[in-house]
C-alpha cells in the first residue's frame, strides 16, 4: 500500500466563500487523497506554515475575493524563502480569475489554475499525476521541514509495511534527539465535545503564560474506509497559528482506537525534539476505547459534553476509569449541573485521584479553561515514571472490568 497523497487547502483573508472548496474537498478524499483543510479568511502566513509542518505535496486556494494574483504570488515567494518551493500551488476562484490573470500568476509559480467549468474528475486527476510521486529533496532542510519529513517518513514506512515492531524507535529517521523528554499531554473523548477547541485555548495560556515555550499538537482525524480523510483540526485553530506551535494532523489510515499506526513512532519523535509540551488529541471515542498506553502520555485528559445520555453511560464509558483529568465542556448547557453531579459521583467510586473540571472552551477567558491549565501545570507529587505506573494500573483494572461486564 503506497501513502496517500497529501494536500493542503484554504481560502485566502477578506474570503468566506467556502463552499467550492469543500465540495472540491470531498471530492479528493473520495478518490483516496488526504485533506489538510485549513479553513477560510486565512494569511499567507498561516498557510505556508500549515503546509510545511503538514508536508503536504500542493498547496490548493479556492480565491473569489478579487487579489488572487497577490496572494498566490505571495505564498509561492514565502514558500521558496523558507526553503519549501518544491511544495506546489494551484487553486481556482471560478469567474473571478481571468485567463490574463492565469498567466501572470504561472509566471510567479503558481503551477496551475482551473477555471469555472472545470470538472471535478479533471481536477483529481490532475493533482494524482502531478503529485502522486514523492518529490526528491534537492538541498539540505532544517527546523520545521526536517521534522515534518521525518514524521512523513515513519508514517510511510508504516504505508508501505516496512515497519511493524519496534515502532517507537526513530532514529533511522535523524540523528538529531533531544535528552530531555516534552511532557506529553493525552486527549481524547466523543466526537464534538470540543477537544480541538480546548486545546486551542490550552495553547493561548501555554503561549501568554511561558514566552519561550514551545508546543507541538498531534491530531487524528479518521480515515474514510476504503477513501482518503478530512484532516480539518486546523480549520477550528485560531490561537494555534504561531510558530511557537509545531501542528501535525494525522489520518487513522484504518486502524481503530483513535490513533494511526504510526502515532508512536511519531509522539516518539515529537517528544525528543525541542519542544516543551506535545499535546495529542484521538479521533472521537467510544465507550470501550483506551487510546493512551501508559508509556505514551504523562497525563490523560478525557473532555465530555453534558449530553451523554442517560446515567446509565457513565458505567460504559471505561476512561472514566483511567482520565487523570475528567472535562466537562459545553457547561453553559441546560443539563450541565445534574452532568456534573453525576460524573462527580462516578469518579468517586474510583477511588483514584482524578480531577473534575466545568469549561465553556468557546468562550473567551474562560474560568474553567485556566483551571484545567492550572492543574495540568501543578507539579506531580509522583514522580513521571509513578504516574505511569498508577495510570498502567488503572488501565489494567479498566480492561479487567470491561471483560466482566
């Protein structure tokens, strides 16, 4: 099985037109391409960076706001000053970009425009011809593009079963590791809790409160059985646009449990680099999943909204054994103070100690949501290695307890 092919897409600032783009987006990932999509009103900044940490082989722009000779211009010049001019752009904007227009923009770099009328399977076809073949590093590469090509190549080599053991080992990836270990942060939960959106938030403190800190985020999306995945984390980021933040998205690619087949090696690789912290968020889970070994994250976070269902649930859902720390977002809900009670009382007949906390993560400044950075940033009164310890030991208990129901 060879690895997907990766795009990034957007729409440039002063553009909240985005329903050719998500057409176009599905369109790829029916026909197995994998879609970094970054979201609409969007800088050049933000895309060139997006699309270097991603790896990604083309950059697509879909532009109706009439500056699309500019903005491409732009994002082809800042690609080449940062050492990526082998990354392509194309893009399109219906009416608005003239064949005039088309041919300027060719001149600056940009490899191809489609225009009104276009057909979707000529589209596809296009990007599997032109960039369907790994493209051959011409010079040396350095910071963000060194670590994201390493991070390509361990996800590949697991595309391409070459690897199977020993998957957390990286260092036929680079030399380059750091002694000192980031301290990685576990989330997880169902899908639309707003995981991405506290996280996003989390980065805001981590950024405001430790100016020299670095955060890397590594965040699943699932794969589309058969197809191409959605990677759409970065499209909800807003406080995560910094280069003090290292983001990389990642499919399933047909593994079950939250994570890819290569999220070890990875969070491995991530963890060792210069980074402070390395936050990494699952796919939504369900009621059985333990997405985290006790190897793998120094703490576990698991984020609910107040709509769960009956109480009944809460004796399903098996992290609620393991979490370090239990959110419970979207707080401005109507049932969100019976919520609360209820998952309060589960997490006592625990016996562990585990932490409860109420966020609204949408809104600004959030009380809950300085919190939950408060508890996360406390120092342990258990040293790393005892921490896991305990968390293997719950995990070990959760699975146990599964089994007997």
């Amino acid at each position: 099985m060879s690895s997907p092919i990766r795009v990034l897409t957007a729409v440039p600032i002063c553009d909240g037109h985005d329903s050719a783009i998500n057409t176009i987006n599905l369109e790829f990932i029916r026909h197995g391409i994998e879609v970094v999509y970054l979201g609409f009103h969007r800088y050049v900044g933000d895309i060139v960076r997006a699309a270097i940490q991603e790896d990604v082989a083309a950059i697509g722009i879909s532009s109706y706001n009439g500056g699309h000779v500019e903005f491409f211009a732009e994002v082809v010049r800042q690609l080449g000053k940062r050492g990526a001019s082998d990354i392509a752009v194309f893009g399109g904007g219906g009416g608005t970009i003239t064949q005039d227009d088309a041919t300027v923009m060719k001149r600056k770099g940009v490899d191809q425009i489609f225009f009104a009328g276009t057909s979707l399977a000529d589209m596809v076809e296009y990007v599997r011809q032109h960039y369907g073949k790994r493209r051959t590093q011409v010079a040396k590469v350095e910071g963000d593009i060194a670590l994201a090509r390493k991070l390509t190549a361990i996800e590949d080599s697991f595309a391409q079963r070459r690897r199977r053991r020993n998957a957390g080992s990286t260092r036929r990836f680079g030399p380059e590791r750091n002694s000192k270990r980031a301290r990685v942060l576990g989330f997880t939960g169902p899908g639309g809790a707003g995981k991405t959106t506290l996280i996003d938030e989390l980065v805001l403190r981590f950024l405001q409160r430790s100016p020299k800190a670095r955060i890397a985020i590594l965040s699943h999306d699932p794969s589309v059985v058969g197809e191409g995945a959605l990677l759409g984390d970065r499209a909800t980021m807003i406080n995560s646009q910094n280069d003090r933040v290292f983001m990389r998205s990642m499919a399933t690619r047909g593994q079950s449990g939250g994570l890819s087949p290569a999220t070890e090696g990875c969070l491995d690789l991530l963890a060792h680099s210069d980074f402070d912290y390395v936050m990494i968020e699952t796919v939504g889970t369900g009621q059985e999943a333990l997405p985290f070994r006790s190897t793998l994250v120094d703490q576990t976070v698991l984020v609910m909204n107040p709509d769960y269902g009956a109480r009944l649930q809460l004796q399903k859902i098996v992290m609620l054994d393991v979490a370090d720390i239990v959110v419970v977002n979207k707080t401005d809900l109507e049932r969100a103070k019976a919520a609360l009670l209820e998952i309060e009382h589960r997490l006592a007949q625990n016996k562990y100690r585990q932490q409860i906390v109420a966020t609204v993560a949408k809104r600004h400044r959030d009380h809950g949501v300085d919190m939950l950075y408060d508890l996360i940033m406390q120092d342990s009164t258990a040293g790393v290695s005892d921490r896991r310890n305990q968390t293997s030991e719950r995990q070990r208990a959760a699975t146990m307890k599964t089994r007997t129901r």
